[in-house]
C-alpha cells in the first residue's frame, strides 16, 4: 500500500521535464524522491546503445539481471548527469532477488556518488512486474551512502561522517526486445 501511495504521490506532483533530441527513444522513467524533491529520469535508447537492458546470468538457474538507467536531459536535448543506475538480479526464488542503485553526478572523478544495495543492506525492492512485452515495473527505497570514487582505479570507498541520504521511487520501463533475454 505504501509504494501505491508514494506512486501515485509522485506522479501528481510536477516534474522538471525537457525534450530529449529524436534519436532519442523513450521506454520509461525512473521517478525518485530524495532529499524531498521528486526527480525524473528518463530511461532512453537511441539506434546504437539501450539504457535498458535484461541478459541472462544463468538460465539453467533462472537468474537473469534488469540494467537500467535513467539520464538527466540537458539544454541542448542530449542527456547528461546526474544518472540513476538500477541493476536488479532476479531468480525463480524470490528470496535470491538483490538490487544495486547507484547515483552518479559524474564520470569516474573525484566527485561522489551515491550507492544502495542489498548487499549492503540500504535498499529494497517490490511488487516487480514483468510483461510480455519488455515492461518491468518496481517500486524501492532505502539509504544511498556517500562513496568517493578513484578516479584512475574507479575503486569506491564510503566518506567517512557522511549521513546516508533517504530515497524512494519507482521505475516504470519497456525493455526493447533485441536488448532482452527472456
């Protein structure tokens, strides 16, 4: 009831929106709220490159992984940061679910991101729908912790006295079928 709720909260609030250039094909949206404020990022493909993706890890297992990412459009139609990265790796036994977020202001530099997973312990993930025609739909929440990223090694290492940052959201997305493993 509660990602009902946030759903349809996040959905009757305004969003910033701008027009992405026409090579630019929209499958969906990742909708955040962190820190208060509702962001949308758009999930896009263009003829080259999907921001969604879903590849099998082991089918004989029934583990396969959802990749997405949702981009900021910038002024010029192209996209640029910040960008929402969810990666979710599903198995036949709901209990073997995990789920990784990652908030990016940037290339690997000395700039941060944010990171959530399982793993961790910071996010968790619900109600994920599958259609048959590429459609993944899932709500989330949960704690993204302030990481400083090498730039030459791009290894991650938490900053330390840093408060973890609160998120929700919900992800709404049709997977191109030549970018799915079904």
């Amino acid at each position: 009831m509660r990602f009902i709720l946030l759903f349809l909260t996040l959905f009757s609030l305004p969003l910033r929106a701008q027009e992405m250039l026409p090579e630019y094909q929209n499958l969906g949206y990742i909708d955040l709220l962190m820190e208060g404020e509702e962001r949308r990022f758009p999930i896009v493909a263009t003829s080259e490159r999907s921001f969604a993706n879903k590849y099998e890890l082991s089918r004989e297992n029934g583990i396969f992984k959802i990749r997405l990412a949702g981009v900021t459009p910038s002024e010029d139609g192209n996209w640029e940061f910040p960008m929402v990265s969810i990666d979710i790796t599903t198995h036949t036994n709901e209990m073997f679910r995990s789920i990784y977020i990652d908030y990016a202001t940037g290339y690997f530099r000395d700039d941060y991101s944010f990171r959530a997973s399982t793993q961790e312990q910071t996010a968790v993930y619900g109600e994920l729908v599958e259609g048959e025609n590429g459609l993944v739909e899932f709500a989330f929440r949960g704690q993204l912790v302030h990481y400083d990223v090498d730039p030459e090694t791009r290894v991650s290492t938490p900053q330390a006295g840093k408060a973890p940052v609160e998120i929700s959201g919900r992800v709404s997305v049709i997977i191109p079928e030549e970018y799915r493993e079904d």
